[in-house]
C-alpha cells in the first residue's frame, strides 16, 4: 500500500474509533435523540451537494422501501440505541461489545442460506462470545443489563444492514445510498425531538455532535472511498479490528474508564473470534468467475458498497463495521474511484459471493 493509502487507512481507523467517545461526551448533557439527529441532519447536508453533482440521489430514491428498512436497521435504531446504551455504559465498554458484528454477520448469511458454518468458523463464534460473556460477566452490573441487550440489537442491525445493501442495493452509487440513507434518518428523528429538544447544549456536547456529522461521517465516507480507490475495500475493512481497540484507548485515556479485568480477557477473544468467524477458504480455481456486489465499510452504522470481480483463485471479501459494518481484511484488490475492484484475493475474511461481514461501526 502507498504512503497515501496508509495516511488514508490511519486517519480513518482513528476516526471510526472516535464515535463512542464523542457519544458519551454528548449524551451525559443531550437526549440521545437530539445527538443521533443532529449527526445525521449535519452529515446529510454535507453529503448532499456531493450526491447531486454526481447524480447519484435519485436512482436510489426510486428504490425507497429498502432503503427505508436498511436505514431503520442500520441507522435510525441502532445510532438511537447505541446513544441510549451510553448514558449507562462506558464508551469504550460500548466499542468493545459493537465489535462483535462480524459474528452476528456470519450467523445471519448461514440463517439465511447464502453460507454455511465450518469447524474453524464455529470455534470462532465460540470464542468471540466467550470473550462478550467474559466483558459482561466480570465488569456489567445487573441493571445496566438493558443497555447491554441495547447494544446486541445495535451489532444485529449492523450486520443485517449490508445483508440489504448486498441483496438490494448493490447496484446503487454507494455515495448516495449513504446520504440518502442519512437524510431519510434524519426525517425519521425530527419529529420526536421537539419534547426533547434542550433549552441550552454545553460547549462539549454541541462540539462533539459536530465532530460526529462532520468528522465520522461526512468526512469519514469521503476518506473511506478515498482508501477503498487507492488500495481496494479487502484492506480497507482491516478497519473493522482496528476500531475497538481506539475506542478502548480513548476512553481510558480521554474520560478516566478503568481498562479492567474484562476488558483484558473480552477483547482479544472477541478480536479472534470475529476474524475466526468470519474466515473462509480459497474459492477453487474450478469455480467460475463472477461479478458479486460487495459490502465493505459498516463502521458505526453507515455502509459502503463496491462491485468486485471475482477471479477464479480469489475469493470474495465483504466487511460490514463503526461498524462502517459498521465489519475482516483480505489483501488489497486494485481499485478505481467509483469503488469497482479488478482483483480481490483471498484473506482472513473471504466469503462466498454476496456473503457480508460486518465491523462496527
């Protein structure tokens, strides 16, 4: 990867690690509602003259329900639920269990028939969850149980949303899917923020709401198909490993949370199942070559997408995120502007056409 690519892949493993700590920045004086609207208002405004000079809004807003059911999955619900999560949960406690979208990714394409579990992928759900029972059992309290499962439905809408993008949306301009997707969630919001809407927002709060629509997200998709042109979206999802790891470190750095025993046992076991859970062998040379939408890039709740080709000794690789999902990395596929790859080899991560991971976010 050239020296631009890794500045591209540094800056953005730093920003999508930063969402968590911003959040819980921002909730502790604002309604989770008004930081989840003002991120997606702010973001959308950003992204729109982008997607209207390249003319990519209105193809996607012709395919309107999907976009709606994957903008309630990937974003409305879980941007709300993760900010609710967080008036209770430590920031980097949030970052931590997020990062198990890759599993949950794995477990819905084989519910769904478009994957099969291994002995080597089982194993890694195992251990990935033994490190989430190992988070929860040693440092959760029983009454922040609630915002535990909040953030579990959060993990299943990241996964679950590039499943929609890869089956129904592929062949929209990624760009607009994610402005139109904001713009539609913060539709969504507006009306239920007027009983909540506060008197006055601290210096903190309001900055941080800036930062998350300006930084990790319109900015953040720019740099992300920046990364994806440069060095292909295999390496770009490597992100998805990354992202947890900032969002620890930030939080026991920024806002004193103790890294703790939990913490120290959950993580790597969650790291190593997800990657576990989410590798697949090489495709056979016998099988044919095929043109397969790829989703790459759900890091906190947003997805990118990219059509790769499918060579006969590669296989595909998706990443869904935060997380986005928001979700693993194979090595780096050439890449154009508009996101198409020529070449995808195989990884930690390769899947069969069409079969998403997820990072979070």
């Amino acid at each position: 990867m050239s020296r631009r690519g890794w500045a591209l892949f540094a800056a953005l493993s730093v920003i999508w690690g930063v969402p968590y700590l911003l959040i819980k920045i921002a909730v502790t004086d604002v309604d989770p509602l008004i930081v989840a609207f003002g991120r997606t208002l702010l973001a959308a405004v950003l992204l729109l003259p982008i997607v209207l000079y390249r003319r990519a809004l209105i193809p996607v807003i012709r395919r309107w329900k999907w976009l709606l059911l994957y903008t309630v999955v990937e974003i409305s619900g879980p941007w709300l639920l993760l900010g609710h999560a967080e008036t209770r949960l430590n920031s980097s406690t949030a970052g931590l269990l997020i990062a198990i979208v890759p599993m949950i990714a794995a477990i819905a394409v084989t519910i769904t028939g478009h994957d099969q579990l291994d002995a080597r992928r089982i194993a890694g759900l195992a251990i990935g969850f033994a490190g989430v029972a190992a988070l929860v059992g040693l440092d959760i309290n029983v009454d922040d149980l609630a915002s535990v499962g909040a953030l579990l439905l959060v993990a299943v809408g990241y996964a679950i949303g590039p499943i929609i993008i890869n089956r129904k949306l592929a062949d929209l301009p990624p760009m607009g899917v994610i402005a139109a997707s904001l713009i539609v969630a913060a539709a969504i919001y507006a009306p239920f923020t007027v009983p909540v809407w506060p008197a006055q927002i601290s210096a903190p709060a309001l900055w941080s709401i800036v930062a998350l629509a300006v930084v990790c997200t319109a900015a953040a998709f720019v740099i992300f198909f920046a990364l994806i042109a440069e060095a292909g979206p295999a390496r770009a999802t490597v992100i998805t490993y990354i992202n947890p790891a900032v969002a620890i470190t930030l939080g026991v750095l920024l806002l004193d949370e103790p890294f703790t025993i939990g913490m120290a046992i959950g993580f790597p076991l969650v790291i190593v199942g997800s990657v576990l859970a989410t590798s697949r062998r090489a495709v056979a040379p016998a099988e044919a070559t095929a043109v397969t939408p790829v989703t790459v890039g759900t890091v906190d709740g947003a997805t990118a997408v990219a059509a790769a080709t499918m060579k006969p000794d590669a296989a595909t690789s998706d990443a869904t995120q935060t997380g986005a999902t928001q979700p693993g990395a194979t090595e780096p596929g050439a890449a154009t502007a508009a996101g198409r790859t020529k070449e995808q080899p195989d990884g930690p991560s390769g899947h069969r056409p069409g079969t998403p991971t997820a990072p979070g976010r």
